[in-house]
C-alpha cells in the first residue's frame, strides 16, 4: 500500500476532503484558505486519513479480531455492546503503528516543527466534553469560543452525572476564557445509518439526554445554546441520505453545511464574523 496518502497538511485541505481527514480536519483546511487573507489566524498542522486508519487496521490483522468479536455479540444487548466496545478501544489503543503510517507522521511533524521552532502544539482525537475542557485549560483569551462535542460522549455511553461534570466545566472554563460561548452539541446519533434498532433507540435516547444537560448549562452561564436535534421524522439526515458520509456516522460534505446553516440561524456568529469578513477600507 505504498501509494496510501496517509498524512495531509492542514493547508492542503478543504471542504471537499471530508470523506478523506473528516469534518473537523476539513474545516480546518477550509479556515486557513478562506479566512487567512482577513486576518484570522488559524492554526497549523496535519491530518491522519481514513486510509491511514484503515491499513492501521489491516495491520497485525487488528480488523479480523474485531470482526470476530462483534460476530459474536448480541446487538439488543446494550450492556454487551459497552463491554465490547470497551475491549475494541483497548486493542486499538494498544496496537502499535504499521511502521509507514509511523514514518510519515513523523516526517509530518519534523517539517511543522522546522516552521516554527517556537510553535507549541496539541494532539485531537474524539471530541467528548471532558476533551474540550481539557484542551480549554491550556488555552489563552479569545473573542469567540464554539463548542462542538457530544457525539462520541453518547456513543461511549458516558454516564448522565459524568456528562453534567463534563459540560458544566467546560462551560465555564469557555465563559472565562471568551466574552461570546456558543456550545453546539452533535445531533440526534441514534438517525445515524450506522445504527440500527435498538441500538438506534438508545443512542436516541442518550442524544436527547446531551442535549437537555447542555441546554440548561448554557443557560447557567450565559453562552447560545445551538439546537442540532431532530426526531426521526423532522431529521434531514432521515429525509437526505446525501447528508451523511459513507462511514455512515458523520455528516459529509453537504451535511456539515447543513449544521453551518443551523449555526448561523441560531446564533448571532454571522455577525460577530462580518467585520472580518468585510474589513473596513
């Protein structure tokens, strides 16, 4: 798999690599390329692919065990499908790099670093609440902050008492560290095509739960709540299946703009946003 783009700079990105690096890599592609010229510092860095995921996988024949595994579990089962999920985690994390992946990383991050000797940096992986307030308590001052997690905190399962910790701290480490807090919790993960019945249902159930903790902690602490939760039956990821990337979790291209749209609707970002986007002369 020696033609296998494994690693992208930020800088090669844009919008339309969400099935390649994801929404959230993507958006960062897009930021450099749209905004730098108004002035808005976006950081640096790179992006691991799904291609890259992929031969990790087939690598030590890591997919082959999870397979097996899953084959063995009783889907209406949700304490099993937990247990087994705890497992996945832990054989993925305990897996080492196929030594490729591990060469053009590191190659990635010399030529990042040789940039900008000075650069300080952070590693994201899946976003849940407890990692925003995390990276939060290391950041600086800033105009705006936008909160986007959740959905990895219902598909992990995390307990309600957890998730409250979760978001009230990251709540208020945003609200100290920005004069403007808008938190957008991921939609409804129970109408994800990679879910279904009763999977789904619980995922639904969990979803709806997200959303009223985050709810009632953004208005404890004055930030704009932004409501992306739909029922089956008022989804547009129901009704549009285009919205959703192949992996059958994510939103694509296409969905990301729909949640865009949702985010201007609901906030007053637009706005906030203009006076960079039309400097004055």
């Amino acid at each position: 798999m020696s033609d296998v783009v494994r690693v992208i700079p930020f800088d090669r990105l844009r919008m339309t690599d969400v099935e390649a690096v994801g929404g959230k890599n993507a958006s960062l592609g897009e930021m450099i390329s749209q905004l730098a010229g108004a002035g808005i510092r976006v950081p640096g860095g790179f992006a691991t692919t799904a291609d890259a995921f992929r031969e990790f996988l087939a690598h030590g024949r890591l997919a082959e065990r999870i397979a097996g595994r899953l084959a063995a579990l009783d889907v209406e089962d949700v304490a099993a499908l937990a247990t087994a999920g705890t497992e996945i985690r832990r054989w993925i994390t305990d897996a080492p790099l196929p030594p490729a992946l591990e060469r053009d990383i590191t190659r990635a991050f010399e030529a990042l670093a040789a940039s900008d000797p000075d650069a300080s940096w952070a590693v994201r992986s899946s976003a849940t609440f407890a990692r925003v307030a995390e990276q939060l308590e290391r950041a600086g001052q800033f105009d705006i902050v936008l909160l986007m997690a959740g959905g990895n905190d219902v598909i992990r399962l995390r307990s309600p008492q957890d998730l409250r910790d979760d978001v009230e701290r990251a709540l208020a480490l945003a609200t100290e560290r920005a004069g403007h807090v808008i938190v957008m919790p991921a939609g409804n993960v129970g109408n994800a095509p990679f879910f279904f019945p009763p999977v789904s249902w619980e995922m639904t159930r969990r979803s709806r739960a997200l959303h009223r903790i985050v709810r009632e902690a953004a208005a404890r602490h004055g930030a704009t709540y932004v409501d992306l939760f739909r029922e089956r039956d008022d989804d547009p990821f129901v009704r549009q299946p285009g919205l959703n990337a192949r992996d059958g979790l994510h939103p694509s291209d296409a969905g990301y703009r729909e949640w865009y749209a949702t985010l201007m609707a609901q906030s007053t970002l637009g706005d906030r946003l203009a006076p960079a986007r039309n400097p004055a002369p």
